[in-house]
C-alpha cells in the first residue's frame, strides 16, 4: 500500500475530462472509433466542452487549426487508433509548420497488444515524433494527468505547435490519482521570457545608422498578436514595411508605409525593396524559400536582424548579423522606448518609383477576374476572417484582400496544403460565431474536404465560401504554361477518357465540369449560387448574407488562363520576376 486512499482514485476516462475542464476547452473536435469510445461515453455526461463531430479527420484536424489560428486558443481534437490516427497526419504537419497551438489525443490498443499487429494497432507516436513537438504514448494510468498538463503547456507557450497524446484503451478505464496538476515542471523545455539587451541595441544601431532600412514582418507577429507594437514601432522610426503571406495583416494593409507581399508571388516593389535595403529588420519569419529564392541573392546589400522565439530558426537558413532570440512583442515593446524617427524620404520615394513602373493590377478589360472578387470581399465584408485553400486563389487573396485591426488572413503556409480552406473555415467560424468568415478556395482545393459541408450544416456554421473555378489546377497548370510547353498533365478537372490524348487548353468540345457545385451544396443543405460577370458580384453577397446558418458556395467562373504574376521561378533571385 502507497498510503493513498483508493476512494479518491478515479478512472483515466474521468480524468480526461475533467483536465479538459480545468485547461478550459470548450470546444473539442472528435470523431470516434472502437479505442476512445470510453472517452466519448464520458464526454457525453458533461455540458461543459461543445463536441463538434467532423466528417473526416482530416477536416477535424484543420477544424481545429481555424479555431486555434482565430482564437490564440488551444485547438483540442480526439480520434481513434489506426486510421484515424492516421488521416491527421496532413494535419498535423500544417500545424508544426504554421506553428498552431493544438493537443491531439488519439486511442491506441491496450499495453499488452502494443507491438502485437493488433486491430487498428500503428505507432502513431513514432509516424508524428517529426511534426509535433511533443509525442507521447501513456504507459502508467498514474502519469496520464502530468502528461496531460505538459501537453497544454507545451502547445500555447514558446513556438506554438502541436502536441500528440496516444492513449490506450486500458489506461483509460484503469484506475489513478483524481489530481490534475495546476503546474508542470518539464526538464529541459525552458521559455525564453527575456531579451538579450545587448543585441537589441546591436540592432537599434544599426538601424539609426541605415539610409534604407525595411522591416520584413513574418507570421510570428500575428502569432504573437504583436501586431500594434509593429505599427508603433515602424511609424516611429518611419521604416517602410514588407510581410510574408503568413505575416500579411501584421500592419494594416492601407498603411502609408506597408509596401505589399514579397516572395515569389510578392510586388514587383516589396521584392525591389528587398533585394536594395541596406538593413533588413526581420521579425517572425523563418525565411523559407518562397521568400529568399536564391540564397545567394537574398537581400544581398543588408545587414541582416533576425528576432525570432525559435532558436533553431535564426541563421538556418540566412546568416543574420544580429541574431535576437525573443518573443516579438517583448522585443518590440524594448524596441519603442528608444524609438525615433529617421531620414527615409529618399528611400520612401524610390520604393513608389518601383511601385509606379511595375504596380500589382489585373486586366479590366476582358470580363471578371480575381482581382475584382478580392475587391468586393473587401467591400462587402470589411470586418472578417478570411480563410484560404492552397493555389492561385490564395496567391491572389494574399495580393488583394485588405486587412486591418478588424480582419484577419488564415491560411496554410509552410506546408501548403490543399483542403485546409473551408474546414479551417467551419472551425474559425465555430469559434467566432458572430464574425464574418469568408472562404476563398479553388475547384480542386475545395473537393479535397467538400464533405465538411455537412459538418457545417449540422453546426450552423454558416461560412461564404467564394470557390474561384477555373477548370484547372491552376497552380500547376500555371507552371506548365510558362516552363513546360503547355503540357497540361493531369491538371484538366474536366478531362475524360475520351478526351485526345494531348490538349492544349480549352475548346468548343470539351466535356462538362463535374460536380455541380451549385446542387452540392444544395444537396448538403446549403445554398448555391452562380457568379459569371463582375456586375452580378455584390448581389451574389448580399444573397449569401441572407443564409447566415448555413454554408453558401459562390461558384465565380473565371478564365483559365488567368496567372498570378509577379512571379519568381523556383530557385531564383527574387529580382528575377515573370511581370506579364
């Protein structure tokens, strides 16, 4: 006997939930299976936490992403062992690299079968050890409720990201300690709650002493909701601003001193700014590829600040000079009480120069395009949260959509994954069931998660999803317009069998589009409508306004050949842009 009265023990399944209760969760997103149904027959007995049933678990686990991205909360999802343990995998690599705070617990099979080749048995842990930060199996019933507290603890502090909990049907019926810990001590997970005086000043020196100096504000600032300070800190100093796709929104996007986007889809003006600046103020990025290209041609004139929370992110992947571990809003709070304003006219008028002789438009001439849809989201719902797939339409949203205090851009960065956009959007919306959420999506991207239009009927959630068609995966395609001789391999969504064997675009013959997204949607219990000239935009809008419980699909028809340009091919200077 330990001394400890067993009358105060409780079963793992009880516990579960009530470490749900005391971290708060109100919202969890679980599908079932034969390993967690302890679990959901416990949740059942408890009003406290909304579960949310997806369609499949892919969707559940960027459900989950849209509410944590929307909320700063912690994103919390439940599924069974094997597959479904499996189907998050995508899910949970877009959240390791777009750094969102999620705890994802699955079922595993009991101890005694781990190892055996039981039914539905993987070693999730091992599959996810690469794209979590933190993975674990639950081999002690008297451990589970530590191992859930760190669990919340590393997910929503340093770097968020996400964290996995395997638990195995006997734990969860096995009985423990009732405690759930108020602290957690984890040796060798220490945050990083200062900032290194010394290499701050070393980067305000540098700055005072810059003629063209270029804050690149990356998705950490949005992350740490560090957006404000960023703003003081760059009207103060009179520093122009460029972002990444992930940092746009981290100053208001009519800014006087926002530029635009940089990067291979960037403005001919961000990535001239970029390559000329002879300081470059970088906070929050991790400085991937789509940002630098060519290495040796990244900002090749600057001296480089790199602040980052992320040790293992400083001069990855650039040399940086002054290199500043830190959280961005701690260092720019430092930052502001030495604040001053510095000379830039000079640099101000060049980067207009460059915006005037290459500025970011679309044709008007010839009918309704993307640029006039993002035009009229900006009018029509100023105050929203925007959600992308992964394709063109995300490019083009990143270029048009205005944003301020009042709006905010979710979308899938690091790893690029297509079907994030309108799960992502049922969890935003889940999550804030007052605000505006739009969905920006492409025909392929939104077929990859399309059943999750039951999830949002069933939940009232009711999202303006705005599906740009164009027939084609059009990012592909793009490329293979301008590098590969128009071959356009496997990227018709209309293509049949019957169709010739080469084809070089579309013609009089070709076959119809399947589906119908107007009667899908209807057929789910939404609404459809179908948009084909600019003219017809807002009231499609204010249609769409009407339904406010449940999806509505506006199906824009544009042209297939549209491109997103400015564009740098892979692996070159980011001064070698594709302009038309």
């Amino acid at each position: 006997m330990d001394g400890r009265n067993d009358v105060m023990d409780i079963t793992g399944r009880k516990l579960f939930v009530k470490a749900l209760e005391e971290e708060g969760v109100d919202t969890l997103f679980g599908y079932p299976g034969g390993t967690v149904t302890d679990l959901f027959d416990e949740l059942y007995k408890t009003q406290s936490v909304n579960l949310v049933l997806p369609r499949h678990e892919q969707g559940l686990l960027h459900e989950a992403e849209g509410y944590a991205k929307s909320t700063g909360k912690v994103g919390v999802c439940l599924v069974t062992s094997g597959p479904g343990a499996t189907n998050i995998v995508t899910g949970l690599a877009d959240a390791h690299y777009d750094n969102v705070p999620l705890v994802c617990f699955t079922g595993q099979v009991p101890l005694n079968l781990i190892g055996n080749d039981a039914f539905q048995e993987v070693d999730i842990v091992g599959i996810t050890r690469s794209i979590t930060k933190y993975s674990v199996t639950v081999r002690d019933r008297k451990d589970l409720g530590k191992i859930i507290k760190m669990a919340f603890h590393i997910a929503r502090t340093g770097k968020p990201g996400p964290v996995l909990i395997d638990i195995p049907k006997d734990i969860q019926t096995a009985s423990g300690p009732a405690e759930y810990p108020e602290h957690v001590d984890i040796r060798g997970y220490k945050i990083n709650n200062s900032v290194h005086i010394g290499q701050l000043k070393r980067a305000y020196k540098l700055l005072r002493n810059a003629k063209k100096p270029l804050i690149l504000a990356g998705g950490g600032v949005n992350i740490a909701r560090a957006n404000e300070n960023l703003r003081k800190f760059a009207e103060k100093e009179d520093i122009p601003v460029v972002t990444t796709i992930m940092g746009k929104g981290a100053i208001p996007t009519k800014h006087a001193l926002y530029i635009g986007n940089c990067g291979m889809h960037g403005k001919y003006s961000a990535n001239k700014a970029v390559s000329e600046c002879d300081v470059l103020f970088s906070i929050g990025t991790r400085f991937n590829d789509r940002i630098t290209g060519d290495l040796n041609e990244f900002a090749p004139k600057a001296k480089i600040i790199h602040i980052d929370i992320d040790t293992a992110s400083i001069s990855r992947n650039v040399v940086v000079d002054v290199p500043i571990v830190a959280d961005a809003n701690m260092a720019l709070e430092k930052l502001l009480e030495w604040a001053e304003p510095k000379k830039t006219s000079a640099w101000k008028n060049q980067i207009e120069i460059w915006e005037n002789e290459n500025p970011l438009a679309m044709r008007r001439d010839k009918g309704m395009t993307p640029q006039m849809i993002m035009e009229h989201i900006n009018s029509n719902f100023p105050k929203a949260i925007y959600v992308t797939d992964v394709g063109q339409h995300q490019m083009w949203a990143t270029q048009y959509l205005e944003l301020d205090e009042d709006s905010r851009l979710l979308t899938s960065g690091g790893l690029g994954t297509m079907g994030f956009g309108l799960p992502a959007a049922i969890g935003a919306k889940i999550a804030n069931p007052d605000k505006d959420v739009v969905c920006i999506s492409g025909d392929g991207g939104l077929q990859m998660n399309i059943q999750e239009l039951a999830t949002a009927v069933v939940q009232g959630a009711g999202v303006t999803i705005c599906v740009l068609n164009n027939y084609y995966l059009g990012m592909v395609r793009q490329m293979q317009q301008l590098f590969y001789g128009k071959r356009y391999s496997a990227t018709c969504l209309r293509r049949r069998k019957s169709c010739p064997a080469e084809c070089k675009g579309p013609n009089s013959s070709c076959p119809p589009y399947t589906p119908d997204f107007v009667k899908l949607v209807e057929s789910y219990g939404g609404y459809g409508i179908r948009v084909e000239k600019e003219e017809d935009i807002d009231a499609a809008f204010a249609k769409a306004k009407e339904h406010r419980d449940v999806p509505v699909i506006i199906e824009f028809m544009i042209a297939t050949d549209e491109i997103v340009l400015p564009m740098v091919k892979s692996g070159n200077p980011m001064s070698e842009m594709i302009l038309k």
